[in-house]
C-alpha cells in the first residue's frame, strides 16, 4: 500500500467555488475528499502522484485526493472486488470513491456502480458512446495498446500478422518473448491474440462483454500453440519474464530481437534512453494485439459521490487529457485529438480513434484466462 499524504489546501476567503450540484460556502472552509483505488502498473501510479492529482488540487484547491490504495499488477483484484460487492450489498462505504481497475465493467454489470450523467460529468460528451457502452456503467478516461516491438538493426521488416509473428518466432529461437500473462498486459494481449485466432468474432465479443464459462472451453486450441512456442521464446524452457518491466529490461539489454509492449511504456522508454533508438513498434492484424480504455468506477455506496464525479469529470477535461498524452505516461486520450494541443495533436495521425482498438477480455474471464495459462502453457 501506497499512500499520497497530501495536506489540504483551504479555498481563500471570498472565492466561490463552483462544484457539481452545490456551490461551497464561503463563510467556513470546505475540503472536499476523493478516494482513489488504483491497480495498475508503477507508471500509471506515477501518473497520479506527480500529474494529475496535483494539477487537479491546484485547480480545484479545496479537493484533495489521496491515492489511498495502490495494488501493482492487480494483484489483489480479486479480494478488492469480493470488498466492494460485499460492502455495497450491506449499503455501506466501500472504502473508495473512485476506481481505476480491471474489474470496472464487472462492477458495472452487478449494478454496484453509480452511473455518471452529462449534468454530473458533462465532458463526457466529447467520450465516444461506443467506449462509453463499453465500460458498462464506468468511464473510460484513458487507453493504450499493445505493440511489437523490434529491433530495427537486425529485423529489417517486421511481421505484419500473426501468422507471420509465429513464422519469425520459430525461425528466429530465444530472440522473442512476452512476459506472464497475470505479470501484465504487454504479455497477456500476445497471449489473448493467439487464443482469439481459434474464436469467432461474436465469441470474442461475448467474451468482453459479459461473463461466459461454457465458452472457455474453446481456449484449448489457442493454449496447445502457445505452450508449442516453449522451445522457441527467450530462455527456450518455456519461462517467462515476470512483469511489463522485464520484458522492457531485456529490449534494453539486447537479449531479445522482438517482444510485445504497452504503446505508453515503450514510448516513455525511448524518451527516457532506456530503450536504444534503434527500437520500433508496429502493429499486426488477424487479430490485432489488444489495447483499448481503462476506465474508472465510482461504487454505488461512496460517502464521496459528488466530489468523484468532480475529478473524473476533470480527468476528462483537455487539460487533463494532455497529461495523459504529453505527460511521463504518452497515453492515448479519450477525447477527440483535435480537442488536445497542437503539440500532443501532432502524436497521432489524422483520424485516430481509439474506439478501434481492440479490447481484452472482461475481468473475470480475464482471471480465468490467467489462471488457465499458467497451468496450460509454461514447463517443457
């Protein structure tokens, strides 16, 4: 646990503070409290701490926002979700007031989520409807993707699909890696891809978007050609690197010529001069590797509700979106690119919209798939 202990900052006397659904009296000092829940990776934690919370206590001096729980890699997802259902169904406090997890839209779909409105939240309106129906009752307020990365030097052109990728893996043995899919998201988007390659479009549809066990069973086919790429990927014994960072750690060092990478870290990398120039990204179809929004959730039973939706209608505020872009984290925005500045406008190209990429699995099925690869696919 991480905890951002921040001190309160009073409104000055006379300023009228505006918030969403009363105005603060000026004749005593309100501080208003929003609790923050995030699972996540040490870059997205960095987000926050140094970036957005502070910017948002500068704007808004009489909020404070405390990170109060922090669980890296989403560890404790599964105990942190069972806290909140059970708090709710009892109608009490759940402990937080904002959300930023996996398990959002499976929250949403239990109906243990306040449902925010344009009169609580009014940028949402600049959100795409088609994410907005995704997050099921949440709010998508950033997103990534996962890339390929490679060595340039040495991999003069990259696969440009999957079947291509496996073709290069096999040709090439030791030189490619992803890293534990319950490790992070760069490792479980390879492995989510190659299970989707045996799935139809509506089964892959049924799988983000709602619980399904009888269809796990379909996971087979994918998991007999990820377990027959053991010989072939860094280490040749069928381990894995154990997080996104690892994966990260052997790009740096020269011991993989291709890997699979969140789009945000590879870029922070390369700016940070722990990735060597050298190294690039791209994309690969039938399927594309999955990205998609993270989105926040504010449980039914906050004690914090309007100051929640404060921050999370800042967050989706440009301001706020151009740190998400231009910021340590080079996240995409939720907004529309030509709502950003001029210099993060100039980040992407003309007419990107991350509705199209293309999301992983709803949580607990995610959870399953994890867990089902960690008994399918390592070993010899």
């Amino acid at each position: 646990m991480r905890k951002n202990k921040l001190v309160s900052v009073l409104a000055a006397a006379g300023l009228a503070v505006a918030t969403l659904g009363f105005t603060a009296s000026t004749s005593h000092a309100a501080v208003f409290q929003v609790r923050l829940y995030v699972s996540a990776d040490t870059n997205v934690e960095n987000l926050y701490l140094k970036e957005l919370i502070p910017a948002f206590e500068k704007a808004f001096p009489n909020y404070q926002v405390d990170l109060s729980s922090f669980d890296l890699h989403g560890k404790n997802d599964a105990l942190t979700l069972a806290k909140i259902i059970a708090a709710t169904k009892a109608k009490k406090d759940a402990g937080f007031d904002v959300i930023d997890a996996g398990f959002v839209q499976q929250l949403g779909l239990s109906g243990y989520l306040t449902i925010p409105t344009t009169m609580r939240v009014p940028n949402l309106v600049n959100v795409p409807a088609s994410l907005i129906a995704l997050s099921k009752g949440g709010v998508p307020y950033r997103a990534s993707t996962v890339l390929l990365a490679y060595n340039s030097r040495v991999v003069a052109a990259p696969p440009k699909t999957l079947d291509e990728l496996i073709t290069w893996i096999k040709a090439n043995p030791g030189r490619f890696t992803y890293n534990v899919p319950s490790g992070g998201g760069s490792g479980y988007a390879f492995a989510q891809t190659v299970i989707d390659k045996y799935l139809t479009a509506t089964e892959i549809n049924t799988l983000v978007t709602e619980i399904n066990k009888p269809l796990q069973a379909k996971w087979k086919t994918g998991f007999d050609v990820l377990k027959s790429l053991n010989p072939y990927t860094y280490g040749k014994n069928g381990t894995y690197p154990s997080n996104n960072a690892a994966t990260l750690s052997l790009i740096a060092n020269g011991s993989i010529d291709m890997g699979t990478v969140w789009s945000d870290q590879f870029l922070s990398g390369l700016k940070a001069g722990t990735i060597p120039s050298y190294w690039k990204v791209a994309q690969i179809s039938g399927p594309a590797l999955t990205g998609g929004p993270a989105f926040f959730g504010i449980p039914k039973t906050s004690r914090n509700g309007v100051a929640a939706q404060r921050f999370v209608n800042w967050v989706l505020s440009p301001a706020a979106q151009n740190i998400i872009v231009g910021g340590s984290l080079n996240g995409y925005p939720v907004i529309p690119v030509t709502l950003l500045s001029e210099a993060n406008q100039g980040k992407f190209a003309a007419g990107t919209d991350i509705s199209t990429l293309r999301p992983g699995y709803l949580s607990s099925n995610s959870t399953d798939f994890k867990n089902q690869w960690a008994l399918e696919v390592p070993g010899k």
